[in-house]
C-alpha cells in the first residue's frame, strides 16, 4: 500500500500535520489508540482489515493522522458495490479514533475530508455509517461531519428462539409443502463458490456483481472469526446463499455479533422456503457458537425483502444508518 502523504494545513509556529496511508507495521499504533476510545482491544478486527488492504487496496481504505511524526489518529472504511442488489458504490465507515493527546487539533477532520477525496477518486457519491443512538458524543461528531439519517434500516434478532417460534419439523405444515426436510441441502461456503454467489446474483439483479462477491468471499473464508455463510441446494443445484461473518470490530463493537451481508435465492426456487431454511440453519450454527445477535442493513424500501426478514424474527435495531453525500 502506497505510504503517500498529504499535509494538513496546521498555524504558523506548529509543527506539520499529514495524512498517510496505513500499512500493517501500523497495526499497534492503531490499537492502542482504539483501546484508548473503545476501551477494549479490538486487535483482531484491525489486523485482519489491515492484510485485506495489502491484499485489495482498491476495496479498503485505512489512513492515519501523523503529527509529530507518529500517528495520532486513523480511519477506515471500505467499498461496497452489490450488496442486497446495490447498484452503485458507495464508501463505507467503519471506525475512526484519535488519541487524547491529539484531540482538539484537528485530526478527526483532516481523517474525514481525506477519506471523502479517496473515496470520491474510486467513484463513491455517498458516505455511510452506523451509531448505536444512545452514543452521544459519536453522533455529535458525525452530525457536525455532515452525516444525517439514511434511508436504509439496520435490522437485528436473537439467535435463539424467540417468542412464537418454533423449529422446522415441530409443526404440522398446511398446503404449502415443506421442502426444506427432504430436498433442500445447505452447506457452508467453500473458495469454488464464486460462480454459485455470482450466477444467482446475476438472476436476481440482472446485474454482474462478480468482483464484489469475489470480495466477499475473500471476507467470509479469511476475514470472519467464525465461518458461518452458507449456500442452499436444491437436488443438488445451487438454490441460494447467506454471506454472514462473526467478528468484531466494525462500528465501535467489542463484542461477537454475526452481520449478514447477502441474503439471495434463485428466482427458480422461489416459494419453496430456500431462503428460510438457509436462515433457520444459519441461527442454529450461530446458536451454537454462542453469538447472541444477528444484524443486517438494507433499504427502507426493500418491501418483500423487510417482509421476509420480519417473518423471520428480524426488528429494528438500536442502532441508526447515517449517510451523506459525497
């Protein structure tokens, strides 16, 4: 990755301020000043994004604000193209901090004006982030860096069972036939699924989103703490796949939960429960690994696809989809 800086103006009588790049062997810098906001280590989030960056620098963007000649504060964030059928690319943030020694020097907005210049130059038109609502001091900042409410929802459920809800198998089905028990197959992601994750894309969007699924795929084998994404097939023919991740680190979070990223079905197989009999499977493996939570984001007006997932047990989270122009 490029260590290519760009000055920060800073007063007469001060010493220079940059911004750079951030490169791996910045890895316990970052840390610490993470631990000092966060309050604990998120050591493994930022190791793993930080290799991803060397391995796809196009995808990922990570800076560091240098004053003194030591980095003082950081940013990151990465490029999104497809997921949940997006159609254009949009950048988003993910964590920024700058230790207490530097706060006040104007850092944090030297980190968000660069991180607008890079992601503008890889053809992002808009910014997008979450805060958990009751996180004052992060929505203050936001607000005052031109952040305001998106028109995305970012939804959550329990991994266990909730109130009314029962197993597959525990009821009597009506008319509609239960297709999970004998011809529905789910097995998890493998490094050959690409053409599986894009073809079925391609069915649903009309689009080609290969680069971005190759992306995810590269996330969902090496980057998540726990493997837990999953493709569907019916008589032995790709049907659907969950791109889910457990790790922490993203927005501020320090403890596991499991994020989806993608959810499709093959319009061939629609109606016969592929996608709630990948979601069952997918809360039943993460139930096992004790994570409590499971979140994901998408538009407000997703109509049948926020039916689907409220079917499922999905509600509002608390926390809130945050989003500016670029």
């Amino acid at each position: 990755m490029s260590r290519s800086a760009q000055s920060v103006p800073s007063p007469a009588g001060e010493t220079p301020k940059t911004v750079r790049a951030l490169a791996p062997d910045d890895l316990a810098r970052v840390v610490e000043i993470d631990r000092g906001a966060a309050g604990a280590s998120r050591r493994g989030f930022f190791e793993k994004r930080l290799a991803a960056a060397e391995r796809a620098p196009k995808a990922y963007i990570g800076l560091g604000f240098i004053e003194n000649g030591r980095i003082e504060g950081f940013v990151m964030a990465q490029m999104l193209d497809g997921e949940f059928g997006g159609r254009e690319p949009v950048a988003v943030l993910d964590a920024i901090a700058v230790s207490p020694d530097s706060r006040g020097h104007g850092g944090a907005h030297a980190l968000m004006t660069a991180l607008e210049q890079v992601a503008r130059r890889r053809g992002a038109r808009e910014l997008r982030t979450q805060t958990l609502w009751s996180d004052q001091p992060l929505a203050r900042f936001l607000s005052a860096a031109g952040f305001a409410l998106g028109h995305r929802l970012v939804l959550e459920r329990p991994c266990g069972m909730i109130a009314g809800e029962v197993a597959t198998g525990e009821t009597e089905q009506d008319e509609t036939k239960d297709y999970s028990r004998d011809r529905i197959a789910i097995r998890s992601l493998t490094k050959d699924d690409l053409h599986v994750l894009a073809g079925v894309d391609r069915r649903v969007t009309g689009e080609d989103h290969a680069r971005y699924y190759e992306r995810k795929l590269d996330e969902a084998l090496r980057l998540s703490g726990v493997r837990v994404s999953l493709v569907a097939q019916y008589r032995d023919t790709p049907a659907g796949f969950i791109m889910a991740r457990v790790d922490y680190g993203e927005f501020g979070e320090t403890s596991a939960e499991a994020v989806m990223d993608t959810l499709a079905v093959d319009p061939e197989f629609a109606g016969r429960q592929v996608g709630a009999t990948m979601m069952r499977q997918l809360l039943a493996n993460l139930q096992t690994l004790r994570v409590e939570r499971i979140r994901t984001e998408l538009a407000w007006d997703r109509f049948e696809l926020l039916a689907f997932l409220k079917s499922l047990g999905f509600r509002p989270s608390q926390r809130l989809s945050l989003t500016r122009a670029l």
